[in-house]
C-alpha cells in the first residue's frame, strides 16, 4: 500500500457539500482514490523529468 497522501475527513466533506444528496462515503473510496493520486503524482514527476526539469508543474499534469 502507499502512503496517503488524501485527508479522509476532507473526502467526506467535499461529498456532503457537492449537493448532490449523497452524504457517505464507502471504506475503500478513500484507498482507490489515494491510489490514483499516487499515479497522478509519479506521470507529472517523469513527465517533468523528460523535460529536464527538476520541479513538478501543473502542466505535468
């Protein structure tokens, strides 16, 4: 497993005030979601990379 990188309680948050009417949160969307993060995280770091540059950007993204 990763290191979280997401804050749980700001997941259940951001859904409670989407307006949408759903108010919970499943145990495993906050794993699945850090997981996807994590690979966000690792493309824009090997895409900066091959950019030769040694900072991480949005545009990396």
């Amino acid at each position: 497993m990763t290191e979280m990188v997401i804050v749980k309680s700001k997941i259940k948050e951001i859904v409670s005030q989407s307006g949408e009417g759903i108010n919970a949160v499943a145990g495993d969307f906050a794993d699945v979601l850090n997981e996807k993060v994590n690979v966000l995280i690792k493309e824009a770091c090997n895409r900066a990379k091959g950019n030769k540059r040694s900072t991480v950007m949005a545009k990396d993204l």
